[in-house]
C-alpha cells in the first residue's frame, strides 16, 4: 500500500475586516484539526457508541496534511466582503489569489461566503484553476460560526475534494454514496442526533463527517471511505 499519504497545503486568506483576516495561529489549529481528524486522534470519537456496529468501521485513513504557516499562506486585502459560490476567491483576475501548485498541493480559501454556506469543495477531475476548497473563516476552529466553529467545515469538504459524496447519497434511501459500510440514510442530519437515529432500514451514520450534524457530533470516516479516498490518490491524482 501506499503507508502514510502526505498531500502539501496552501491556505489563501482573502479579507476585508480584521476578523476576516484569521490569525497563523488559528490556521495551523484548523490544519491540526484536519490532522487530527483523518488520523483518528480526535478526542470526541469517545462519543461512539459503544454498541453499535460502527465501532467495526471507523477508522484511520492514514492521511496527513504538510503545512508551515510561514510559508504556505497567502493573504490579500480586498474591498469584497462576501464571495459567493462562483470560484472568483480562486481567480485574481477576479479579485482572488490564484492557486498554489494545484497539481501537488491542497489549496484551501479563507474568506466570507455570502448566502450562509460554510464552505465548498470541487471535486477530482475539475480543471486545475480552481482545484482545492472554500471554508467560511468563522468556521474555523473558535470561530463565530457556533456550532460550526471546531473546524470541521474544512474536514467535511476535503472529503470531498478526495471524492467522498455526503453518506445520504444527496438523494434518499436507494440513492448510493459508493461506499459500501456507510448505511442508507433517507437525507441529511442535523444537530446532535442521538444514537440510533435510523431514516432507512439500519441507523443513519449522524457522526460521520459527511453528515451535516454539528461540528461536535461528528468524529468518524470509515473503512470503505479511507479506500475511497486511497484509490483515488493511488492514481496519482492529488
Ligand atoms: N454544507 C457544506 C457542504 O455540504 C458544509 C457542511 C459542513 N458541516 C459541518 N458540520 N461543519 O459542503
Ligand atoms: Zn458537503
Ligand atoms: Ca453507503
């Protein structure tokens, strides 16, 4: 196999105040986050239920983000205050900062997104230009943006940006997100779920990072997502 897989980030702020303007510090806890959440090390898996059958698939996707806050971020004053979903932050001929080494390196926005969106991902095979995700700077970890301000705004959509689909399938109970240990679920959750919580046959995964539960309530990827995730950068795309 490929052992620990090591993909380099770039993190481009774009701000026009200075709450926009995140500090290094509270980057590199975002980054540490994302650490700490592919490897399985976050704390709050101890929510689990001990019980239940998806102690069998959580998992560690042995995945890790290299990141040096004195080196690999970006910043740019700009008189936008609000972005919308239309990739302009990733183009600077449009007001944005264009992408770093896209081919090697996960590039991650900062910025304020309009319409109360947390954040958004392209998913693999979109063009270079705009490869990478968006995050709502107060989505980062102790952010304004309760009770989605632990970071898991940026786990979610480098999910997505390594070709996981939300569990639910964006459809309903047969609509599939090809991994075969997320069970069905009729649509998203929100909130803090209790466990079962069950909208198809068996119980939705609620705690699973591509659930829309809150930041807090979700702790897991599972095995079939870690081999998702391998084989597409077994390809060597990413
Ligand atoms: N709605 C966004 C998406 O689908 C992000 C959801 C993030 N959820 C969270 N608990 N932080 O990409
Ligand atoms: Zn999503
Ligand atoms: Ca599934």
């Amino acid at each position: 196999g490929l052992g620990i897989i090591k993909i380099p980030v770039h993190v481009n702020v774009l701000y026009s105040n200075s709450s926009q303007n995140v500090s290094d510090n509270q980057i590199q806890a975002q980054i540490d986050v994302l650490n700490t959440d592919f490897r399985n090390n976050n704390s709050n898996i101890s929510m689990l239920p001990s019980g239940s059958t998806f102690v069998n698939d959580v998992t560690d996707t042995e995945i890790e983000f290299l990141f040096n806050a004195s080196s690999d971020i970006t910043r740019k004053s700009t008189s936008i205050s609000a972005w919308s979903t239309n990739d302009d932050m990733k183009k600077s001929s449009r007001g944005g900062i264009d992408p770093t080494s896209p081919n090697t390196t996960l590039n991650i926005w900062i910025c304020n997104i309009s319409g109360g969106i947390l954040g958004y991902a392209q998913f693999p095979g979109g063009p270079s230009s705009t490869d990478g995700v968006v995050i709502l700077y107060s989505s980062l970890p102790g952010g304004s943006a309760s009770p989605y301000n632990e970071g898991r705004t940026a786990t979610h959509e480098v999910g997505h940006y390594l070709n996981l689909r939300h569990i639910w399938g964006d459809g309903r109970c047969r609509q599939d997100d090809f991994v075969a240990d997320t069970p069905s679920a009729g649509g998203a959750n929100y909130g803090c779920p209790s466990y079962p919580s069950v909208s198809c046959k068996t119980a939705d995964m609620t705690m699973n990072y591509m659930d829309y539960t809150n930041d807090s309530c979700m702790y897991m990827f599972t095995d079939g997502q870690r081999n998702r995730m391998r084989a597409l950068l077994a390809t060597g795309q990413r």
